[in-house]
C-alpha cells in the first residue's frame, strides 16, 4: 500500500505557502511517503520549499487529488514554486494504479492533443496578471526532478525557469521534462540556466521532450550552463518572437538561444517554427575548471526550421573547445522583414554565421536549405558537406491556428500599441486582415487601425476561435518522425545518486562545528566544542549541492548578509546563496556570496566560539576537514 500525505487546503489568501515542507510537517516520514497530495482547487499561488533529498529508486511523487489544481492570476509574486529536494517528480497525469491525477483531467494523454486547453491535472495560468510574473519556478538547489503532463500559459516573462543564482555547486542533473503544454507566455517559454556572471551552476543529464512550447513572446527555449548529456528533442517550439517589436530587450527576439560550457548534447528531431533575427543563437561559455574533453559536441541533427524575419544561426566567440555540429537539418521561410524594426539592417548574405574564423569548429553536413547559401564567404573553422539548395515543404500538422498562420507563422506578432524597439517608438499600425495575440487570445484586423486593443471594438478586432495546438504531425506530412507524439520516450541513462559523505566537521585545535545544545530550531548558533563520537550536532552531510546540512537543516549566514563577523546558524534549507559553501585547495570553506570564509570568532580555539564569517586568510581557524 502507498503511503501518502495530503496537504491542508489554501489559506485564507487562496496560498499553499510552505517555504519548508519538512519542517512544516515533522510528523511526515519524508523519507518513506510515496505520494504528495496536492487537493483540487483554485489557488492564488503555490510554494513547496525545502523538499526531501530522496533516493532515485524512491521518488517522492507529487500530484493534484480530488480534481484538478489551479494556480496563478492573482499579481502574486509567484504563481508555482518547488525549491530544493533531489529525486521528485511533479505530474498531472492520471494514472489510476500509481494513484496520480484525476480520471477527469488527462490533458493530451490518450491522443487527445486537440483543444487540451484546462483539461490538464494541473494548470498554472498567470492570465498575465503580473508584469515578469513566472509560471513555473524550479530553484534553490533542487536536482533530480522530473516535470510531467502540466499546462503552463499566460506568464507574462517566462513560462517555465529552472535556476538557482549564484549557486555553482548547486547542479541540476538527472532532469526530465515532458509532456508540457506551454503556451501564449510574454518572455520565454522554458528558460534554464542562469544569465547572471560567474559563479553558476552547471545542468548535466537533462532531457527536454515531447513538449509543445508555443506562441512564445522571445525564445521558445533558453538553455545556459549547459555541461554533458543535455538532450533535447521530440518538441514543438513556437511561433516564437511574437513579441519583437516590444520585448523588453533587443536580441530577445529568436527561438532557440544556448548556451554550452563543456561536454556534448543533442538538439535533435524537433519542430521549430518562427523567430525574429535567428533559429539558433549558440554562446560557447568558458568558466574556469570545467572538465572539457576533446570530444565534447553540441550536435543540432534531423530538425525543421521555418519562418525567420532574419538570418538562422549565429555563434558568439569563445574558445570552450566544444565543437557544433548540424546534421541533416532542413531550413526554410527566409522572409526578411526584420527592417520594419530595425530600418537600418539589411538582408543577411548568409544563413549561418559565426563570431570568428578560430574559435570553435563547426561541421555542417547533409543540410538542405530553401533560402540564402550557408556562406557566402568560406571561413577556416566551418566545414561544409552535401549542403543540398531545394524547395523545403512545410510541416503538416494535424491542427494548429488555421491555414493563413501555418502559411508564415512570423504574421502571428503580439498586440502593441507602439514599436518600443524601434528608434522614436513609432505608433503600430495594423492593416486589415493582420492577425495578433493578446492576452492569450487571437485577433485578426477588420481594418486598418493603431492603437485599439484587441477586444475592445468588436468592430475594429475580431476574436478568433482558440488554436486547437494539436501540432502533432499528420501521417502524410513531409518531415515524418520529428515533433511531438504519442509514442515518445526519453532515453538517456540517469547518473547515480551522489554519495553523500556525512560526519564531522573538524578545525582548529581538533575541535568540530557544533549546533549548539544539538537545538533543532531556526538560528539556532554554530559553536565550536569538543568532537564526540556519534553526535548529532556535529554530523554533517555534503549532499553536493553547495549545502552543509545536520539535524535536517542547513549551516546558515545569517540573513544573507555579507561583513566581516556575520554570524553563522543553523536554518531551513532553502538554496540560498548564504547557504553555499565551496572547499577551497588550502582546506578553508568559501561562502561566494559573500565571498568569505568560515571562520571562529577571533580565531579563537575555546569551547562555545561562535562561527562567523570573515576575509580568507588561511588562519588555522579557516581550516577545516571536511567528511
């Protein structure tokens, strides 16, 4: 029999705000419950915090009960957050022998991909509530974690972010998305890894499939930090770039944008459709002390590209030694256009370009473009075999948004007022028969207009019918095999479970780091006593996620702060930067946020001397031997 834990239902604000699960329930065996329940309703937001470090062959499952969950159009900060834990699993999907789901809400399971829309177990919808509002958040050390049959829709940034800033020990690994339903978001549709500077963590055994990420305001998809076995394939992704007259930013107008530091991955069999300047924005990222072997590749192989404002693929400089490959690749809908915000760009000579001519090897094979050459000029570090020049038929899908949007899907833009991208800001004018999105809803021009919002004259914007998005291909379309589908599985191997050393933590004088009194509580003080031979206070674990945990909790700056002297506590662990920790070569512990070391106060050797933080000095107090 299963072991189950059903939580409370909202609180009085409509929240399911638990920012440490575990704590929040001692009476629970994190350990052994199989199923966590979430029950059906409506939520203003929902935050599942500090989740349990479970085995692989032990998930913890997380799953709506008694109906479907909603969550999100409130202006909360967040909508759906889960922070931390390793080997869990969040799902809509009904299955009556595992006991996850509701036989009333399968979503597309069953081959019912059409109008799937609010039919899934769970459904984070933001209804564009808040400006840079996220749908999904994934963060605070969490690893080992899959994401399964979920709808995401009308986030006004990004639909999915999986991250944890300024964490570089905090590696996500053993990560499985699919079967997700994002759409209609105002930023990205799934954005993984951290744009911030050095230091960040790496994504290792991650495999994205079988999702359709759709009508995107910028990227489909931004992966960065990538490391080694990072497959991502079996997706449909766009129209992406709706957005590229008013995004927040130039440049965040593509569809696929990556970002890899070492080793190889795979960007196969996917559809993708639509973008502003580019299909593929690659940026080779050098971090110091990453493991590069020479055979580390970033292969784009057997995918459709159609529909571009502007060039297709683009590589930044930077000489990681990771090589690019595109194999068997067919592109497709080179319709420049992109003047209209940018008057003075001019059509690119090329389809693919790269930074520079030395510092990254590109091999480019068995290609067939409908479009400009591949290069108009040879370069020394690109290699070119069996480029095939042909007419590239389209994509057939079974429904998507309707003929005159599956003709160019770069007609499909989002509603705006005014060309905030273009010098002087111009006012947008619409002509008849122009199709936009607006707040998650098609529109099409019954005539020439500016600055009417859709669905505020029914005689100025029609409203279209809702897209059917079953963007599974028909059995006669060319490119048979690519996208999504019924029958698609992951297939990459997970890693084993990280051992976790535990045990004391010693220092100076021979003296170990102790929770004080062994207390259990929040900021409770870090002391330096005596070693004792099997005591709980001084038990550390090093999960390998930057964390140093006893009694269930994490060794803590505390509040983040970052002087010389701040204290150190015990605390829930919730991924934070002042619960970071990297050992250093001489044996001294660095917390990078505040880029200081544990240290006694002092330097003193005493019983009871508080642990603080203070300037790395390699002092015989800062040295530490870790289990």
């Amino acid at each position: 029999m299963l072991e189950t834990f059903t939580l409370p239902g909202a609180d009085a604000n409509g929240d399911l705000n638990y920012p440490n699960i575990v704590s929040a329930f001692p009476a629970v065996d994190w350990q052994d419950i199989d199923r966590l329940y979430i029950p059906a309703g409506q939520y203003r937001s929902i935050h599942l915090g500090g989740l349990p470090l479970r085995s692989a062959a032990d998930p913890l499952v997380i799953t709506n009960s008694g109906g479907q969950v909603r969550v999100g159009g409130e202006n909360h900060p967040y909508v759906f957050a889960l922070n931390g834990g390793r080997n869990w699993i969040l799902t809509g999907r009904y299955n009556p022998v595992a006991q996850t789901g509701h036989t009333d809400y399968r979503g597309h399971a069953d081959g019912a991909w059409a109008d799937s829309q609010d039919t899934y177990g769970i459904v984070v919808d933001d209804e564009f509530s808040r400006q840079g509002g996220i749908g999904l958040s994934i963060s605070n050390g969490a690893s080992h974690f899959e994401l399964d049959m979920i709808e995401v829709r009308r986030a006004e940034f990004a639909g999915l972010v999986m991250k944890t800033d300024n964490a570089g020990a905090a590696t996500m690994r053993n990560v499985r998305v699919h079967d997700l339903y994002i759409h209609d978001t105002g930023s990205e549709g799934i954005y993984m890894g951290s744009t911030q500077p050095q230091p960040q963590h790496t994504f290792e055994n991650v495999e994205i499939y079988n999702n359709r990420i759709l009508r995107t305001g910028t990227e489909a998809l931004q992966v960065g930090q990538a490391g080694d076995q990072v497959a991502v394939h079996h997706n449909v992704l766009g129209p992406a770039a709706t957005r590229w007259r008013s995004a927040f930013s130039h440049w965040q107008d593509g569809n696929i944008q990556w970002g890899q530091r070492f080793g190889s991955a795979a960007f196969h069999d996917n559809v993708v459709i639509g973008t502003g300047d580019l299909f593929i924005e690659f940026f080779p990222t050098t971090v110091a002390g990453d493991p590069y072997s020479p055979s580390d590749t970033v292969t784009f192989e057997d995918n459709y590209f159609a529909d571009t404002s502007y060039g297709g693929v683009f590589t930044h400089a930077g000489g990681t030694g990771v090589d690019v490959e595109f194999t068997g690749n067919t592109w497709r809908g080179f319709n420049f256009n992109y003047n209209e915000v940018y008057p003075n760009v001019t059509a690119p000579a090329d389809m693919f370009s790269p930074a520079d001519t030395t510092s990254i090897t590109h091999r480019w094979t068995d290609n067939v473009i409908d479009g400009p050459p591949l290069q108009a000029t040879s370069r020394p570090n690109v290699t070119d075999t069996n480029t095939t020049y042909a007419t590239v038929p389209r994509v057939q899908f079974r429904d998507f948004m309707g003929s005159y949007l599956d003709a160019d899907y770069r007609r499909l833009e989002w509603w705006t007022d005014r060309e905030t991208l273009q010098d002087g800001q111009p006012v947008m004018v619409y002509e008849e028969g122009d199709v936009v999105v607006h707040g998650g809803t098609l529109y099409q021009a019954l005539e020439d207009n500016q600055q009417v919002p859709p669905g505020s004259d029914a005689s100025v914007w029609q409203a279209l019918p809702q897209p059917s998005d079953d963007v599974r291909l028909t059995v006669t379309s060319p490119h048979a095999g690519i996208g999504v589908g019924d029958n698609v599985t992951g297939y990459l191997v997970p890693d084993p479970d990280p051992v976790t050393p535990s045990g004391q933590i010693a220092g100076i004088a021979g003296k170990c780091v102790t929770v004080e009194n062994g207390n259990t509580a929040n900021a409770t003080p870090i002391e330096l006593e005596p070693c004792v031979t099997g005591s709980a206070a001084q038990t550390w674990s090093l999960p390998g996620d930057g964390s140093i945990r006893a009694l269930g909790k994490c060794l803590d700056v505390q509040w983040g702060l970052t002087a010389n002297g701040t204290v150190i506590q015990l605390y829930d662990c919730i991924g934070s930067g002042s619960q970071q920790w990297v050992e250093q070569s001489d044996g001294s512990l660095k917390n990078p946020q505040s880029n200081r070391c544990l240290s006694t106060t002092g330097g003193s050797s005493a019983n009871g001397t508080r642990l603080i933080i203070w300037d790395c000095l390699t002092r015989a107090d800062q040295l530490w031997t870790l289990p």
